[in-house]
C-alpha cells in the first residue's frame, strides 16, 4: 500500500510484502536441526537450481496485526500481509515506475483532472465472484466515507467525482490537477464490495477472513501464533512460485533472531549490531544467510515542540544543530549504516536537494547562537540559564536500541554547550498516545517513513495539527505552506522538483527539525530462498516475491514436525 | 542483643557467607569512584562491545562504556534502592502493625484487611502499574517499592506486639502507670526488633531483584545512569554473542541477592529456638 507517510519505530523491513509457514512450532524440538547443518547441506545452498514452484517460507512480525482490512489498520504489521492479499489498481515495477496492477491501462486527460482507469478482462475474488470496477468504486467510496476514519482518507477526498461508465472502466476526475493522484492509486487496495457492502469496517468479521485477489489467500489465523497463507489459484497476476506464506508472531527480536538461527524462520530485519558485526563474525550464519541491505525512504530526526518556549526561537534550534555532530551518531549507533541528510528525502532521489548541506558540527557556533538568544551561564554550574531557568529538557524516544543511544549521544554533546538533556525511553503506543497525539514534549526523537511522492504536505503543512496528525511539533511557516500547496498541484516534474528542493532550503534553514541520519533497511534472508535480486533494485528487495522461490532439495523436513517430544 | 544474634548466625557457613558478600558488594559499591577504570558514562564510539580484555576486564557496552565501571556505580544504585525502599516500606510496617497489635480492635481489623488486600495483588504488577504513571526515576522507584512492600512487616509486628503485650513485664509497665507511648517505644518495640530485622534483610533481597526488575524493563533509572538491570537490558539483544554484558550484570544482582538471602536465613535459623543450629 502506498504511505503517504508514518512513523517508524522500528527499521523500516522492506522486504516484509510477504510472508509464511510454520511447520515447527516446538522450539526446542527444532532448535538443533539447522546448526548442525553439514558441510554437503551448506554446499547445496551455494548452487544454483532451476526456478521451480512449491515450498514454503516463514517469515516473523513484532506485531500481529488488528486486521487486515489495511485502510483502516494502517500499520505495517497488517500491510505486510495485506498485500499478498489484495491488489491495487497500479503498482511499480523494480524500478519504481507505475504499471497496471489491476488494470491493463490509464489515461490522464488533457487538463489532467481527469483519470480513467482500464480494468484487466475476467478478474476475480478469490471466492470465484468477479472483480468489477464497481468494486472499485465501492472501496473509493469506503475510504472516503467519514465513518470510515482512514488516516489515508485526505488522499481520496479529493476526487470530486468517481464514475463506473462499464464493468471494466473506472474514472476519476479533481477539482483540480492532483499530483500525488497516480501514486495514491497505486497504494489503495481493492476491496470485495459482495463481502463488504453494508459493513462496519472497523468491526467486521472480514478483517480477520479477508477475500482478495492477489497471489495468496488467507489459511488460518492462530491469535498471538501465526497467520498463514497459500496460493491462491484464481489469482488474477498468475501463480507465484511459493505455495505457503507463514508469518510467525514473534513479538520481541532477540527472540525472532534466534530463531533465525535456529532456522525456525527464513528472514528477518536485522539491526546494524546484527547486520555488521555479529552474522559476519560467525561462520555457520554467514554461510546459510544472504545479507541485504537497502537505502530506505525514511529517515530518523530530533523534533522539537515549536509551540513551547525557547524552541520557537530559530537561533536556538540551529544551536542545538550545531552542538549535535550527527556524524558520530552514524558511526557508533548505526556503525556507518546511515547517510548525513540536509532534505527529508532519499538520497540521491531527484526530491533530495544536492546544493544543502547538513549542519556540520561546531559546539562554538552553538554557543554563539545560544548566547544571542539570552542563554547564559550565571551561576557557573555548567548549564546555561535565561531568565533565571535553566536549560533543561527531555528527550522522548520509543524503546529502539538505535534511538535510545542517539539520545545519549545527544545528551553528551549539549552537554558540553551547556544544556542539560535527560533522556526516556517509553513503549511505542503509550509514546503515541500518550506524548505525541497530547503534544505533550519538548523534544522528541522519532522516524518518518515516506512513499515515492515527494508531497509532505500532512507532515509540514500549518493545517495538519490536529492530534493525531502528523505535523504534531506544531510547524507553521507561510512560506512552507505555500511551496507545499503548489507542489501538489504542479504537474511538470522538473518545476515540482524546483519547488521541493527550495521547500527543502527554506526548511533546512529553518532548522524545526535536526535530520540525524537517513538508515538503511537491513535485512537477512535465508539462503534456501532464490530468485532474489542483490543488490537491490530501486523498488527493495520485496518486489518481486512471486518469483522466489525455494528449490526442493533446500526445502524444510515434512509439515509433520511440529509435535516432537515435550523434552 | 542484636550483636549477639549477628554472632550466632554467623557461626552457620552459609549466614557468614552471606555476611561477607554483603560486606564486599558494600564496599565495591562505596568505592566506586576510587576503584572504577573509567568514567562510567564515557563514550567511546570506537570500542563498542569489546569482550573482556586487560582493557577492559569486563567488555564494554553498546556505546563503548567500560562495563566494569558501570557495574560499580550500578552496584550504588541498587544498593541505595533496596536500603530505602525498605527503609520506607518497614517504616510503614512497624507503625500500621504497632497500631494494630496494639490498640487492636476495628482498627486492627481495618489494618489487616488493607494488608490481605494489599496482599492479594501480586506485588510485581502493582509497582509496574504505579510506576506507568509517573515519571521513571531512582527516588520514584524507591517510593513505590517502599510503599508497596510493607505488608509482611506489618503483620510480623502485629503479632510480636499482640504476643508480648500479654507477658508479665509489659503487664507490670501498665500496672505502673505507663502511657501508651512508653509502652510501645519503650517495651513492645525493642523486644520486636529482632525478627524485624530480619524481615528487613531478607526485603533487601527482594528490593534489589525488583529495581533491577523494573530498571530491565526501562522503567526504572534512567540512561545514561547505570544500574544492573539496565545493563542487563543493553545485553539482552546479544546475549549469544557479547555474553558479558548479561552475564556480569546478572552474576552480580545473583549473588547479592543469595547474599542477603543466606544472611536473612541465617539470623531467622538464630532467631528461631527449634532451630538446629541454636542448640
């Protein structure tokens, strides 16, 4: 599904478009058989095989999704299954351009307000009843419908009028030329409306039964267990090469990695620790694993609360910029995993503005900067102080390893400019919920993840500040606004790239937020697992998993293991 | 008294065991700044997660911390932790139990039902759940636990004081006249003191294993600050490989909790006069 934009809390696992089978649920049972695998076993796994069909792969998630019903989950957890289930109208290819998904073809009129979308003949649900474009219809209709309470509803609402002229066409037109619009189409899958018609999104028993159209099908759903999926014959893309998609719940990572290990699953997002240091330093890993590794559209910042005092003083947060060397924090947390940004788009993307260059780091500077703006230290205790209070926050962050110690390198370095930074850590909803959505901070460290459209506009946009919405650190910048507000109505890509990279300068100058580092995704992914493209192309190492496969001989032992002995 | 009850305990391996962990940890802790090889809180980028070396005799952590160092100054926190938290918890002990066993009645009534109520929920869930509304931090921490614990020293000096109130000197004290007051300071407490103490030791034990409990789970100190339990924390991810990080840490919390344990054990095997020992 296209995201406009959420938060991370976690790597960004790129590869998680789909998932798959537990045949060995007894862990101890099964702990042993992968680390003795032998040398001849090891081999097999170096050798090439002929793409064949069958096998199954075994995937984990940290969290087990509320429902599968995607547009009002909104979480990965749910998009990573929900999209080996439903389709959507376009997709990209390996390189991110858009094709049809569901359909055979689009046309963008002249004045470009208007899309029609050409539906592929003899589409069906996997139940055998057919996929019409009043399906489609129906599920823009559900987005947009306000009980329906999508986070990406903003998206849809700006189709003033949605027509189904046949079966097979579908057409859209905007009140006025919409930039992001293909892209949205390429994120909203299709829902059934024969199931659906009538229902209460948020509480029907569809979400946990979803019927799709895509490469596989929903088998079961053990709470707290595993989700699996198998293929799904009537699927309308052709068949994929994998049978069962098994999706562990598995809610903490120390845990899901041993279980890498122990070959109990096949693939995982890995830290940097796992990823540079300890996979490499062990043989037996090393041999049976495929390490990937890929610039994600995401990035990890320092926000601070533009509503409160002294954040509000632009002279202050360049200090703060200045005081905090990003460099180290690349190095030492993510061990060189990570890019400097001064843009939040991906490197070397056409959005990201070449001619910025992050704050470097100059605790003098800082000093200067926080001397112009009243900060002094008079009680000679180390910490400055204006008007009599001295300067001290907390740095919020949610419980991720990699946040956690960017905050105490952070806390280190404004220290020795001469403000005093405390650091918590706190469990991801209640930080949500309980500091963000309030307001209630003064500096958090936090991720955006992005889509592929350079549009930022529920992140920076002075309109966006409702609770619950994104732009929480209460940005608001008249110029800001209006480069935002064109960029999404301006069609020609060079001028919206003008547009970006300017919206990009004046925000960097404005400094409301400190880019720390732009990560890579990381992930390990069992070598019995082939037809992976590495390195990987534009679109992540996910984009092709229908044409993975696993070849017979490097498949796991018979289904039958999972009863073994209690000991 | 108390002098010669320390003495017989010690006289059992195990209690002077105890003993001399205590002794020790004490004084590791207490000399923390002395004896530690580094600034427990300087990072060095360069050297994360160095196994134990001449260097470093304990490794270093995730940020290049020196994990020795940081076991030391940890060592201070849990200690200081478990001593006020049970300082606060048998403070509150011996009132509700002195009021109690003394004036019994409804109010003694009143007192034990709070106590089985109090009693009735699982301790470890009650402090998560009080902790989850403020703010993480040692003195929170301390509070909660003291303010949570005190039940069993409640009912322990409830009993001494209904049991001694009936023994003839404390009746000759009343016969002559004596206040309330001087009763309880002078008479009931002073001869309750001992299993109090005891009780006490042994608290210790479990205040220690609950911070450490609390500071693993991130609600207890707070980064950059050093406590067993948050170093235990930075371990757990990489227990497979940068093993020291979790098994320092719980060695340490391990055996000063056995300490307090065998010590407690041996001065209640003291206390007790059907005990082997005591014959």
């Amino acid at each position: 599904m296209k995201i406009l934009a959420f938060l991370t809390n976690q790597f960004l696992k790129r590869n998680a478009k789909f998932s798959f089978i537990a045949t060995c649920l007894a862990l101890s049972a099964c702990g042993d058989s992968s680390q003795n695998l032998s040398q001849q076993a090891l081999n097999n796994l170096n050798k090439s095989y002929p793409s064949q069909s069958g096998g199954t792969l075994l995937d984990a998630t940290i969290g087990e999704p509320s429902g599968l019903i995607y547009m009002v989950a909104g979480e990965s957890a749910a998009g990573a299954i929900s999209s080996n289930i439903f389709n959507k109208l376009l997709k990209y290819d390996k390189n991110l351009d858009l094709e049809g998904e569901l359909v055979e073809g689009w046309q963008v009129s002249s004045d470009q307000k208007t899309i029609t979308f050409k539906l592929k003949p003899n589409l069906k649900w996997s139940d055998g009843k057919p996929l019409t474009s009043a399906d489609v219809l129906w599920t823009w209709q559900a987005v947009t419908d306000e009980k329906t309470r999508s986070p990406y509803a903003s998206d849809f609402q700006l189709v003033k009028k949605a027509e189904t002229p046949d079966a097979l066409t579908f057409s859209v037109t905007y009140d006025q030329a919409y930039a992001p619009a293909l892209d949205s189409w390429a994120g909203l899958q299709i829902l059934p409306k024969h199931l659906l018609q009538g229902q209460d999104l948020h509480t029907t028993a569809f979400a946990r039964k979803p019927v799709g159209s895509n490469y596989y099908k929903l088998d079961s759903w053990t709470n707290g267990e595993n989700i699996k999926l198998s293929r799904n014959p009537s699927s309308v893309l052709g068949q994929a090469k994998i049978d069962n998609l098994v999706t562990r719940i598995i809610p903490d990572s120390s845990a899901q990695f041993l279980e890498l290990m122990a070959d109990n699953i096949d693939s995982m997002g890995l830290d940097p620790i796992k990823y540079a240091r300890i996979i490499p330093a062990r043989p037996e890993l090393k041999q049976k694993l495929a390490l990937y590794k890929e610039l994600g559209n995401s990035y990890t910042y320092m926000g601070f609360n533009l509503k409160r005092k002294p954040y509000d003083d632009v002279r202050v947060r360049k200090a703060i910029n200045y005081a905090i060397d990003k460099q180290e924090i690349i190095d030492g947390v993510y061990l060189g995993l990570g890019i400097d940004i001064a843009s939040p788009y991906k490197p070397g993307t056409r959005w990201s503005n070449p001619d910025l260059k992050p704050y470097p780091y100059d605790p003098q500077k800082a000093k200067v900067l926080l001397k112009e703006a009243g900060f002094v230290d008079s009680d000679g205790d180390g910490v400055l102080e204006r008007d009599g209070k001295p300067f001290s926050f907390e740095i919020l962050t949610n419980q991720n390893k990699e946040r956690e110690k960017s905050a105490v390198l952070i806390q280190r370095r404004l220290k020795n400019v001469g403000i005093q930074a405390n650091v918590r850590a706190i469990e991801w909803a209640s930080f949500i919920s309980r500091f963000i959505k309030t307001g209630d901070f003064d500096v958090v460290i936090l991720g955006w993840g992005l889509g592929l459209d350079p549009d930022q506009f529920n992140i920076w946009h002075s309109s966006q500040q409702a609770p619950g919405q994104f732009n929480f650190i209460g940005y608001n910048n008249p110029s800001i606004d209006m480069l935002l507000e064109q960029g999404r109505t301006e069609l020609n890509p060079d001028k919206r790239q003008k547009i970006y990279h300017e919206f990009a300068r004046v925000l960097l100058e404005d400094s409301p937020i400190v880019y720390l580092s732009a990560g890579y995704g990381l992930s390990a992914i069992h070598k019995r697992v082939k037809g992976i493209d590495n390195p990987a192309p534009p679109a992540g190492v996910g984009w092709n998993t229908y044409d993975w496969y696993i070849p017979e001989p490097l498949r796991r032992a018979v289904p039958g293991r999972t009863e073994i002995s209690t000991n | 008294m108390n002098k010669s009850l320390l003495e017989k305990a010690l006289q059992n391996p195990l209690s002077k065991a105890g003993f001399v962990i205590i002794v020790l940890v004490f004084l590791l802790a207490m000399l923390a700044p002395i004896i530690a090889p580094y600034d427990p809180n300087d990072i060095n980028v360069k050297a994360i997660l160095l196994s134990p070396s001449w260097q470093h005799w304990m490794g270093t952590d995730g940020l290049g911390r020196d994990v020795l160092s940081r076991m030391l100054y940890g060592g201070r926190i849990s200690l200081l932790v478990g001593l006020v938290a049970v300082g606060i918890s048998t403070a509150i002990g011996i009132l509700l139990g002195a009021i109690a066993g003394y004036y019994r009645g409804w109010v003694d009534t009143l007192i034990m039902r709070l106590v089985d109520v109090m009693l009735s929920i699982p301790s470890f869930f009650l402090i998560l759940a009080v902790i989850a509304f403020l703010t993480p931090s040692i003195i929170n921490v301390m509070i909660v636990i003291g303010l949570t614990s005190w039940m069993g020293v409640t009912r322990l000096v409830r009993a001494e004081f209904l049991s001694l109130s009936g023994r003839e000197f404390v009746l000759a004290s009343r016969t002559l006249g004596a206040k309330d007051a001087r009763l309880i300071f002078t008479h009931l407490l002073p001869n309750s003191l001992t299993p109090i103490i005891v009780s006490s030791v042994l608290g210790v034990a479990g205040a220690v294993l609950m911070e450490s409990g609390l500071s693993f789970l991130g609600l207890g100190v707070q980064a950059p600050q050093a406590s067993w339990g948050n170093i235990l924390t930075d371990g757990k991810d990489y227990i497979q490989f940068a093993w020291w990080l979790s098994l320092f840490p719980g060695l340490a919390i391990l055996i000063t909790v056995l300490g307090y344990n065998l010590l407690g054990e041996g001065l209640r095997d003291a206390l007790d006069p059907r005990s082997e020992n005591n014959r």
